[in-house]
C-alpha cells in the first residue's frame, strides 16, 4: 500500500471500494420515523447510508447518541464482533441504503486492506465523539441543547422555510439528543425563546439568532 492511499484514512469508502460494495449489496429504502436496526437484535447485516439521515439511540432512558448521514456505515462493528446491536437505528428522514450481508462485509475487508484501516480510524473517532458526549454530560441544560441545535443546523438536518430557519425535531428528540430531561427541555425553551434566540413551530423549532445560539453553545 503506498503513503498517499495511507493518507486518506479519514475516507471512509473511496470509488472503487464503494462500486465493489455496490455490486454485493442490496439498495434498502426506509421511510421517516421507521427503525433500521434494534437494540439488541442479532440480525447479520452492514447498511451504507446513500441519502437521509438517521440517529442512533440507545441506553434506559433512551438517549442519541449519534446522527449518521450519506457514505457512515451502520452496524460494521457488530458484524465483525457478532454480537448483538448495540443501538437501535431511526431513519430521521426518508432513507435509502445499501445493505451488505455480514459475511461479504467480511470478505470486503479482507480483500480491501486501506478500507480496514480506514474503519478502524472510524472507530477511533467515534471513540472520541462518545468522549466529547462524556464531556457535554457536565454542561449546564442551556449549553448542552444549544449544542444539539447548532449540530443538527451543521449537519443539514434543517431547512430554509420562509427564510427562516427550522429544525423539525420534537422536544423528546432534542431531550435524547442532548441528554436531559423533558422538562429541562421545556425550560431551555422558554428561556431561549424569551432571549430572542429561537421560536416554536408545530413540531419544530425555528433558530432566529444563530450566531447567539453558538455564543451559548461555546460559553
């Protein structure tokens, strides 16, 4: 393997890798709000997210614990480790995947050696996210749901309407998102909304002052 390839570890699948997926995988299309994978399931199957996005949530009480989004891989590690899942996975938009069987995964990365290293960059970095979450389990409830709202508006999970921008999430999803309770939630808000910062839609919050949501979000 020569440096350059090395160097692009932090590329998850390149072109020829993803059209050799391609040609064992199964296209998978999942409606908004269904769930992909369960917690604790022992199903043997790999997904490539390819459009939508979708959150990972585990633990009692449920929390997100991730969002992943088009070219993440769900479920490469319990594939490999044969072990149950554990998380369970909801399409947050309508999803399209490619699903590959746990043993052509396996066969995949035998036969793809920078796509093995580059999987095990992944884990290392999503090692560091779970600590970061570790770390935002410190933060006040202000700061730790305008962190959620900021990352989600990053993440293309919203939408100009109006010329406004919305975020169509629940407060029980920004609740498991940012790890705090309903009721803090609902506090925030009326808090955040009193400050001029956001506004209430019907299952939605609209962001009127980015740039004060992620002064509160660094504070």
């Amino acid at each position: 393997m020569d440096e350059i390839a090395l160097e692009r570890l932090d590329l998850p699948l390149t072109e020829e890798e993803l059209a050799a997926l391609e040609k064992i995988g199964d296209v998978t299309r999942h409606p908004k709000g269904s769930i992909l994978m369960g917690e604790g399931e022992t199903t043997k199957s790999v997904l490539l997210i390819r459009k939508g996005h979708v959150k990972v949530v585990a633990g009692n009480p449920a929390r997100i614990v991730a969002i992943r989004g088009p070219g993440d891989l769900i479920g490469e590690m319990a594939a490999i480790r044969n072990k149950p899942r554990s998380a369970s996975i909801f399409a947050l938009e309508d999803v399209e995947a490619l699903q590959v069987s746990s043993s052509d995964w396996l066969k995949f990365l035998s036969a793809n050696f920078r796509a093995t290293l580059a999987l095990l960059y992944t884990c290392q970095e999503r090692l560091a996210e779970s600590t970061h979450l570790t770390v935002m389990s410190q933060l006040a409830a202000e700061q730790k749901l305008a962190r959620s709202l900021v990352d989600l508006w990053t993440r293309g999970l919203g939408a100009v309407s109006g010329g406004k921008k919305v975020l169509r999430f629940s407060q029980l999803d920004l609740a498991e998102l940012a790890g705090i309770s309903t009721d803090s939630v609902k506090k925030v808000v009326r808090a955040l909304k009193a400050k001029g910062v956001i506004s209430m839609g019907r299952q939605s919050i609209v962001i009127l002052d980015l740039p004060a949501l992620e002064l509160i979000a660094r504070d």
